[in-house]
C-alpha cells in the first residue's frame, strides 16, 4: 500500500483522474493507515493546540459570565467553572483542532484559526443550543446578542489553536 507524499499531491497517476489535492488528501487520511512519526505529530499537535484553544475560550467564556459582562448585553451566559463543564469543552476543542491538518492557508494559521473557527461556531448555533440545550436555533432564548459572543468566544480557539500550531514547530 503506498504512503501518503509528504511533500505534495501533484504525481501523475492523480493528475490523470482530475482528483483535487483537497480530495487526495482526504482520500489518503481516510483510507491509509498513519504512516511516518511526522503525521502522527502533526495530529497530535493539533488535537493539543485545539485542548489549549478550548481551555482559554472555556475561561473566556467563564471570565465573561463571572464578570457580568455576557449579562451587560442582555445574555444569559455565565457557566460555573467547573471539571464537568471544562471537561468535554477541552476534549472536543481538541477534536475540531484535527481540522487544522488539512492543508489550506498553511502559511496563513491566524486566517486559518479563523476560518476553522467558524465549524464548531455553527455546531454550537445549529445543534447544540437547538436540539441538546433546548435554548433555541442560535440560542435565541439566551439572548439576542447570544450568536455575536459564541462567535467571538469560538474566534478566541482558533486564534490560539493556529498560534499554539505555528510556535510548537
């Protein structure tokens, strides 16, 4: 079984199927086995910046809650610190920060970070306020201004995901 290159995906055995570098890569992550310490190291890189992205956006959003700022907006967003609130918030930071091995705006991570940032912005808007919450699609019924801080608050994790990636090499 052949490895995935490292250093591109331009072979001429994938150019004559017309298969984007996106979707070879995706096909190669999906269907070969890790390969080298390097990929093994790129992904656990990003699964622990995205854990310390998740821990500073988790004492953000507690810092915004104790401090009175979320409630100064008319939101109601004020968690207890917490391990049983901290907990999954950290491992799933870590989990969307696999995203950050598929190679697009590499030489630009704070843009990147950014981009990412907006996946598990719409997750927590679209899924978790709505269906497992209860609070309504974009968390309305926590209040009006409820979306504009979950995208700032997500904004927070992918900066400090992308820098945690860019100062770990």
């Amino acid at each position: 079984m052949k490895t995935c290159p490292e250093n591109g995906w331009g072979s001429g055995e994938n150019q004559k199927h017309k298969i984007s570098e996106l979707e070879q890569y995706v096909l190669c992550i999906a269907w070969q086995p890790i390969t080298s310490g390097g990929d093994m190291k790129k992904l656990l890189i990003c699964f622990a910046a995205g854990c310390l992205g998740a821990l500073v956006n988790s004492l953000t959003v507690w810092a915004f809650g104790e401090y009175g700022i979320t409630k100064q907006f008319g939101v109601a967003i004020a968690p207890a610190l917490k391990l049983s609130w901290l907990y999954p918030r950290i491992v799933w930071g870590g989990l969307w920060g696999l995203v950050f091995v598929f190679p697009f705006l590499n030489s630009r991570l704070i843009s990147k970070g950014a981009l990412i940032s907006i996946f598990p912005t719409l997750v927590q808007l679209l899924v978790v306020f709505p269906l497992k919450e209860g609070k309504g699609y974009f968390g309305m019924d926590l209040g009006m201004y409820t979306s504009v801080f979950v995208v700032f608050f997500n904004l927070i994790w992918g900066i400090v995901t992308a820098l945690a990636i860019k100062y770990s090499k």
